[in-house]
C-alpha cells in the first residue's frame, strides 16, 4: 500500500513498496513545465532538463554522471511536458543508495556550465528538427497550437529554434531556483525499498532549496466559438490528421467516461475508426484515439496518416462516428469489451517499480497542481472500479456535451490545398 509523507521544507515523499521486486525506482517530479513559461523563454524548461545530465561539482561530466549509473546496471532518464518535469533511475534494489546519490546529485549541486550550454543548445534544436520532420511524432504539437492558440498551452514543449538559441545561462538558473522549490517536487520511491529509506531521503534531499519567486502558469481561456483549422504544409507522401474537441480536466467526473469513448473509437485494433478507415477501407496505417487530460482542460482527439485523396472522406467517417456515439447508446457487449482492454492493459503496464512509480507519482503531481496535496491516490484497483461503473448513458451524455460543432479543432501535416473547402466539412450537422 502506497504512503504519503509531508516535511515541512522539503519535497513531498511518496513510498510504494512492492512485494517479491527485485528493482528499486526513485522518480523525482517537479510540478513545472512548458505551460509555466513566458515567450522569450519559450523551451526554458526542457533545456534546463537536459542540462542536468551535463555535470555537477562532484560529477563535472556527462561520463561521471551517465558511467556511475552504467556500472550499475541502472535505466535513467528525463521527461519535460506541458505541465511536469521528471528524472528517473531504475536499478537493483541493493544498489537503491547510488540512485540516490547520483539523482540528488544531478538536481542539487548542477554546474550549467556555459560550454555545456551551448552543445546542448545545438542537440536541442537537432531534437526540434527531428520532431519536425517526423509528422507523426509532431502532430499533437500542431493539433495543441490550433486548440490551444498562441499560448503557453499551445506552445511546444521544445520551445522553437530561435528561442533555443537565444536562451542565456542566467534564464536557466532564474527558472531552476523559481520552479524547483521543495512545495513543487514529489519524490517517487517503489519496488523493493531499502529499510534505511528515511535516512536515505533525509540524506540526499535535505537539502531541498525554498523558491520565493514560483510564477503560476497562466490560465486557459476558452474564446472558441467555432471550427478551427491550421495546416502545416509540407511535402510527405501521406496526409497526417488530427480531428479532435474540448473535453475535461483532470478528476472530472467525465474523464472516465471519455477515457471508454476514446477506447471505443480508435483505441484498439477492434475499435470503430480502427475497423472502418483501415480494415475496410485501406484508406490509413495508424489511426487511433485518445483522451489528454491536464489540471485545468483537456481533449479527445483522433489521429490517423491516410491517402491524399482520402481527406475529405476521412473527416466525414471520423465526425460521423462521433455522431453516432451522441444519438444511439453503446451496446453492453461493446462496452464491456472494451472495459476488460483497459485492465489487461493496466495491469501490463504496472509490472515493473517505475511504472508503478508513475502511475502514484503523476496523480500526485497533477493534484498539486490543482492545488490538491492531501486528497488520496487511487490503486489500480479503485481505479478500475470506477472505471467498472461507467455506464452506457454516462458515454452517451459526455458524446453530447462534447461533440458538437463550436468544439473542433483540425490540424494537418502534408501538401493541402483549398483550405476554405476543408473548414466547410467541419460540421456535426
């Protein structure tokens, strides 16, 4: 069973044991991401990400740093979203006191030297670029600049080329010591935990600095009122789209049953979008849905790479299935079928310390950012549960709500032509 431990000024410690685990993972999440970000500084917090690998005063290099974890064997790793930032290290339980020892390391005591600054400032944009040309991997960045707008929201999270390259060493300091204060930090500890994990927490995080100038991301404005379309044009040999509309935040009440719509339209191999754009149609390899959630919105967005020819075709059975799921209900045998899919998944995906590292750590991340520290973490099992007791009309009554017409949003990645036409088959009439 998972705990919560609070210290006055220091990081949020959650424990997760886990019986007959041989591994050991410390994930430390810091409540901050691209969404906290002004514009000149736009990439600020995925910079600053990287630039923790590059040496610390006891570890002035990448090779310190990365060959102490090699001899152990250990998996470690980074991750800068919209609304968090995360750094991992997963090895043999008996060697849990080096993870923390290099982690506590990387995070306290980095030296941002300018002459690391500037090499990882050119992988940095080599990361943007590999992103640009891959429209798969980038089709969530541009389908959040039309939904989202010239935002914080709306931005990616890599920043852009030119605010990369105009990034001084004073920026990433002045956002380290604003952001990374002890009141925005979770420390993750699961798997097979050492029997001195206080001491260890106490030894190598107390040391957590106090932030006295945390700046709030800004909040999300809805103006939409309408359909909305952007296209970026570039030459690919098929056409990436991305159909989507606004949904809900984080612990809604409908976020489980938008979670089940999603599953049901694109979310397995058996799925409705699934079944009609590429099995019977031949007309896409990838199509899938999904359900984003973040602490102040969210969104249900399907995605698919298909013929150029196809487009209009595609829009009209993705908005046609979204019809459908808002007028007729879905079958039990449906719904119960996608049900067991999302257990069997789950409990696949919680096998190892880390992922179950995740999965309390993220809840816990995203409820402080809703300014929720004490409210408990759901298990898998509770999870399950509520998912259990989502019923057909639940489904039916969200398709209402979201699906209609003032809510879409369309983006497109390849060659298009005759944008005006496009906007005109967005419509759920």
């Amino acid at each position: 069973m998972w705990q919560r431990q609070f210290n006055n000024n220091f990081p949020l410690v959650l424990k997760v044991p886990m019986d007959n685990c041989q591994t050991f993972t410390i994930l430390v999440i810091v409540a901050t991401g691209s969404k906290f970000e002004t514009a000149p500084e736009r990439g600020v917090s995925h910079f600053l990400e990287h630039m923790f690998f590059k040496g610390t005063t006891r570890r002035p290099t990448t090779l310190a740093i990365s060959s102490e974890l090699d001899a152990i064997g250990g998996e470690y790793n980074a991750f800068t979203s919209k609304e968090s930032t995360a750094f991992y290290v997963k090895c043999a339980a008996d060697q849990a006191e080096v993870a923390f020892d290099v982690l506590s390391d990387m995070l306290l005591n980095s030296l941002f030297a300018a002459e690391e600054i500037e090499k990882e400032r050119g992988v940095i944009i080599e990361e943007i670029n590999m992103y640009e040309d891959n429209p798969l991997m980038h089709l969530d960045d541009v389908f959040e600049r039309v939904f989202y707008g010239d935002t914080p929201a709306g931005w990616d999270t890599a920043g852009s080329k030119e605010t990369v390259g105009s990034l001084k060493r004073e920026n990433l300091i002045s956002y380290w010591q604003s952001h990374y204060s002890h009141s925005r930090t979770i420390i993750c500890l699961a798997g097979n935990l050492p029997h001195d994990i206080n001491d260890l927490v106490n030894k190598y995080f107390g040391a957590w600095p106090t932030s006295f100038h945390f700046r709030n991301k800004l909040p999300i404005i809805d103006t939409q009122r309408k359909p909305q379309l952007l296209v970026e044009n570039k030459t690919t040999d098929q056409l990436h789209l991305a159909l989507g509309v606004k949904a809900f935040p984080y612990g809604h009440k409908d976020e489980l049953p938008t979670k089940l719509l999603a599953t049901i339209l694109g979310g397995t191999m058996s799925s409705r979008l699934f079944l009609e754009i590429r099995e019977r149609r031949g007309l896409a390899y990838y199509v899938r849905t999904d359900a984003e959630t973040y602490t102040d919105s969210g969104y249900l967005v399907t995605k698919a790479g298909i013929k150029k020819d196809s487009l209009p075709l595609v829009i009209a059975m993705i908005l046609q299935e979204y019809k459908k799921l808002a007028t007729e209900l879905v079958e039990e045998n449906e719904l119960e079928r996608v049900k067991k899919f999302l257990a069997g998944r789950l409990i696949l995906g919680l096998e190892g310390s880390d992922d179950l590292a995740r999965w309390y750590g993220y809840q816990q991340t995203l409820r402080l950012g809703q300014g929720d520290n004490q409210s408990s973490l759901d298990t898998p099992q509770q999870y399950l549960t509520k998912l259990n007791s989502v019923t057909s009309a639940e489904i039916q009554e969200v398709a209402r709500q979201i699906f209609v017409n003032e809510s879409l949003n369309l983006a497109i990645i390849g060659p298009v032509t005759n944008q005006d036409k496009l906007a005109s088959l967005l419509t759920l009439d």
